[in-house]
C-alpha cells in the first residue's frame, strides 16, 4: 500500500476509478477530465462497460421478459454487446463533436463516457434501472462539453442528433 491507496495486482486504483466515476455523475469536471487524460483508465472502464452489461442481462431476467434458456446468452452476450454498442455509438458521437470543433482524442472520449456510463449499473433493478439510466443524457452533454471543449449548445445538439437517428433507426426497425 503507497498513500492510503489499496491497488490490485495490475496497480490499477479500482476505488479511485469507482469514486470518479461516481464523480462524473455529480457532473464534475474535474474528474471528467482526469479520467479523459488518464491513459490507464482504458481498462477500468471497458470494466464499467462490462459490468453496465451484466446488470442489464440480469434486469432483463428479473422482468421475466427473457426465458431462463436465454441466461446463458444474456450472461456471456450482454456484458459483449455492451461495451460493443457503446464503444459505436461513442465513436460517431465522437466524430460529430470533432466536425462541432471537439478537441478531445476518441481514447480520452471514450474513458470518459464509458465512466459515465456507471449509471447503466442500476438496471439490474429493471424499472428503477430505466429510469435513472436517463440521467446518461446530461452526463454526456457535461462531457462532450468538458472533454471535447464544446459550448452547452454544440453539446446539446450532438445529443438531440443522436437521439434523434436512434428514434429514426428504431421506427425504421419496426417496419422491417
């Protein structure tokens, strides 16, 4: 132990990491942009990712929306297609924020975001889980804007865009 830290056996701070990401949902900025310029904060959050997925599987089983011959799946699957859909989805928001004036890297984007994304953890309870799970769309205006150095409007029409093509995409889906 070196000052008051306990670390695991890879070195890595896994409390420090909880605690700033507990952080960036009180939306602060000074967390936001230490974990963005943390080169070793990759890891710990592909683990956010990972663990966001495993307790959207096990809210899906509470619910009693996915077979139990599905919980195989759900367990192996979920936690994948998590960190998969995120890591896309990051990206084009990425790519939008760059063509706003956004400064940041994708990698500092990305461990920013997907420390943000610790509030996906409480959809393993499944009503409450959907609910406070909105509270991501603020948080990612508070990053674009802090992370990538966007004005609020910038921020908040990235946003709208995005939720916008996800509406398209989703009513698009339903006809097919």
């Amino acid at each position: 132990m070196r000052g008051g830290k306990r670390k695991g056996s890879t070195g890595l701070d896994y409390k420090g990491y909880l605690i700033k990401g507990l952080r960036i949902l009180r939306l602060d900025g000074t967390a936001a942009l230490e974990v963005a310029k943390d080169e070793k904060a990759f890891l710990p959050g592909v683990m956010v990712l990972v663990i966001g997925g495993v307790a959207a599987g096990a809210g899906m089983l509470m619910t009693g929306a996915v077979a139990v011959k599905d919980v195989t799946f759900l367990i192996l699957a979920m936690p994948f297609l998590n960190v998969v859909s995120y890591a896309l989805f990051m990206f084009v928001f990425h790519l939008i924020a760059r063509l706003f004036g956004g400064k940041a890297t994708f990698g500092e984007y990305f461990r920013a975001v997907s420390f943000g994304s610790i509030i996906t953890w409480t959809q393993v309870v499944p009503l409450f889980g959907m609910v406070a799970s909105l509270w991501s769309i603020p948080v990612n205006i508070f990053i674009l804007e802090k992370v990538h150095g966007l004005r609020r409007i910038e921020a908040v029409a990235i946003m709208s865009l995005m939720m916008l093509a996800a509406l398209a995409m989703l009513r698009y889906m339903h006809y097919i």
